[in-house]
C-alpha cells in the first residue's frame, strides 16, 4: 500500500486552493495499486488482548489507506522499543547544500528523539543515525524530479531514492535501520511558508530495494517550518515527529479545513507552533499506554473513572466509549505537561474516533466545551477556538442518540479529575 502523507495549510487561501488537487492526487496514488502483501515487520500493537477492552478495539473497512484502528495493520515501523532511524542530508546542483549537513540534522535532534521518548513514556527508544555527515549529492538537478506538494510516489520520488540509495549505498548497511528521514537542503523547492512539501511515504513494499531491503517507510524533510515568531530553534523540528509518526501508521487530522477537527491536541493536527504531543488513543494504538491504563465502558450503567494528567508517567489515561464497532468517544485529560506547551485551559478532552474514515477526511472530532469563544490561547500557530475545548468539572458532553452522558464530578489535590459516564 502507498500512502502519502502532506501537510495542508490553512492559513494562506493559496493553500486552499491546492486541496482539492491533493486530495484527488491521493486518491489516484491509491487506486494505482501497491498493496501491502505481506511484511516481516510486525504491526505496533498485536491482536488478541484484554478481553474487556475488545469493544473498545474498533477497526474500520478494509478500503481505508491509513485506519485509526486497533490493532494498526501490518507492514508500518514498530512503535516501542529501539527504533534505528537513518538519516540523509541530501542537494542538488540546482540547491546546493545550504549550511553544512551535520548543521541540517542538528534542526531536528536530538529534539525529535527526546519528542518520542517523552511522548511514548520511554518505551520508544528513538536512534537516529547519520552514518554520512556531508551533503549526499543527486545526480540530476532538483526540478528534474518533479517533486511539487501532492506529487505521487512515481515517477518522481522512485527515482529519487534510487538516486540516494546509489549514492548512499558504499557507506551505509540500509539492513541497520527501520526508517529513513531525507533531509533535504532547505533551499530546494518552496518555503514551507507557501508550500508543505514535507511527506512520508509509509508501509509501501513496493519502494525500491537496497541491501535487500524495501525502503518502505521512509518521510522527506524539505525547507523550514518558521512560524516568524522567532521560535524556529526550540519547536521547527516537529514536522519530523509528524512525519515520522505517519511510519508507526498515524493517519493525517487535519482537514481541508485545516485544523479544525482537532486543534492542537495532536501533532498529527497541528505540528507547526509550540509543542504538543498525542492524544491518549494515538498511544494506545502505539503501544505507549497499558491496557491498565485503559478503561472501556461498553457496557450500560454509570460509574465514575479517575483520570491523570496525560503528560504524566503512570495511571489511567484514556476512557473510550464505544458506539458501534467503528467508532466511538475518547475521554482524557490534558494539561500543560510533558510536550503539551500550550495547554491554556487544563480539563477533560472529549473526542470522537472514527475508524471508517480515511487520513486527512478528519478521522477524529474535537468537541468544543466553550463553543464560538474564540479561544484562550495567544500561542502562534495553535488552532484558537479548540485550545479552551476541554470540559470543566461541572460540565457535561452527551450524545442523545448513543444515550451517552459524560460529566466531569470533581478533581482532587493530586491535580487528577474524575468523569461520570453513564450509558443506557
Ligand atoms: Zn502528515
């Protein structure tokens, strides 16, 4: 399966006009074929768990490219223990090496490494290596790939990394690693400020071979993500953690409409701005929370369940109600924390997730606790209206239909709160 993840930006109407082009792009690149068949890589989470948790396991229709069910398919890199990410700065004769490319590898860590080893609790050992500290030369110039946002794997990104599997191979053992990051000379093709040409093109089996290995996941870094708030040096790596996550089999949350649907609750919505990390059911997907640290209410009743801060190490994490065998609502809580910077309004997030729907279709809903408010963050680059989303204790999130109501009782001294679920 090819799958090929962008950004899509929202903030210049330029970018707008561009989406409906991308998507059809993607739909094309999917029905062309390249299916999964068969990887020697096994799927983060395995299937046979907790049997009080199954309900919760939702799972879509097998036509959706990059599904937000549990388990996550074969044939993405594996999201706990050591995970060797190969690194290569490359030019061209038409971009030469701006800066030198041990400076290049230096925007992105060791600040992505330390992103997955906060974010995933340390169960995701990140390595990233570059075993070649020079800018890797391409043999034809940049325009002559016919790399543009949205553009296919074939022909352009094939002979692409045809080209850096020739330069790279004499040094490099392409059998040492499970990814590999492309960073490319910031002076090639547009300013991230126009254009997002950053993408990852994961589990395609069909990649080129080196080593006897397929270069199934790999993610393409191009210029920079410089909001101009002059905060390029703490938060411009986090495209790569974005791209990178698309490897473990992370769908896309952002829309056409941007960041609507989730904010900046997920970097998979927003990586542009200050740091945020995932929302609970990413990492359970990942393998990041126990399944201790889950409760599934499928069952009718009420109770109440305690909640600790998701950016804490330990305890319960994620509430998931189900609604049908795809679907259903994720309760957690969010507060300024491990990588979540920005959290203006800490409380309970209440969220929708959808395993029918596709990457970048808005897999996952943010509900919005203080709709039309505009906000309370002043961060650049956060989604406003969904930063005061979370619910307060006191409030209450229902689903007449589903006959769902959740409300948030209490918190205590250890600065964790409580929800009452009841289901008939
Ligand atoms: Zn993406």
């Amino acid at each position: 399966m090819q799958l090929s993840r962008r950004r899509i930006r929202s903030r210049r109407v330029a970018s707008l006009a561009s989406v409906a082009v991308l998507t059809l792009a993607v739909s094309t690149s999917a029905g062309t074929g390249h299916l999964v068949t068969g990887s020697t890589t096994p799927g983060p989470i395995a299937p046979g768990r907790d049997s009080a948790l199954r309900a919760c396991m939702i799972h879509g229709h097998s036509g959706v490219q990059m599904p937000e069910g549990i388990p996550t398919p074969a044939g993405y890199v594996r999201s706990t223990g050591t995970v060797h990410a190969l690194n290569l700065m490359i030019d061209f004769s038409d971009a030469p090496g701006q800066g030198s490319a041990s400076a290049r590898f230096a925007e992105f860590f060791p600040q992505t490494q330390k992103w997955f080893m906060t974010s995933s609790y340390g169960r995701l050992d990140y390595r990233p290596e570059t075993p070649i500290d020079h800018w890797l030369r391409m043999p034809k110039p940049f325009a002559a790939y016919g790399i543009e946002r949205g553009a296919p794997f074939d022909p352009g990104y094939r002979r692409l990394v045809q080209d850096i599997v020739a330069a790279a191979d004499p040094q490099v053992d392409f059998r040492r690693y499970d990814l590999l990051n492309v960073l490319v000379t910031p002076n090639a093709g547009p300013s991230a400020l126009d254009t997002v040409l950053s993408v990852t093109f994961a589990g395609n089996t069909d990649a080129p071979v080196a080593d006897g290995v397929p270069l199934s996941n790999a993610s393409f870094i191009y210029s920079r993500q410089d909001d101009g708030s002059g905060s390029y040096a703490r938060t411009g790596y986090r495209v790569l953690p974005h791209e990178n996550s698309h490897t473990f089999g992370l769908p896309d949350l952002y829309t056409q409409d941007g960041g609507g649907a989730v904010g900046h609750w997920d970097i998979m919505s927003e990586d542009w701005g200050a740091d945020n990390d995932l929302l609970a059911w990413h990492k359970w997907k990942l393998g990041w929370l126990d399944d201790s640290q889950v409760r599934c209410v499928s069952t009718r009743g009420t109770a109440v369940y305690p909640l600790t801060p998701l950016g804490r190490r330990g305890g319960r994490k994620l509430v998931f109600i189900p609604i049908s065998s795809r679907a259903g609502y994720a309760l957690e809580l969010r507060t300024r924390a491990g990588n979540d910077a920005a959290v203006c309004r800490p409380g309970i997030l209440v969220y929708r997730v959808d395993a029918d729907v596709d990457t970048g279709n808005g897999p996952i809903t943010v509900y919005d606790a203080e709709r039309d408010s505009g906000g309370c963050t002043r961060s650049p680059n956060v989604h406003a209206e969904l930063s005061d989303a979370t619910f307060l204790p006191g409030q209450t999130f229902a689903d007449p239909k589903a006959e769902i109501v959740v409300t948030v009782v209490g918190t205590d001294g250890s600065g964790d709160f409580r929800v009452r679920v009841t289901r008939r």
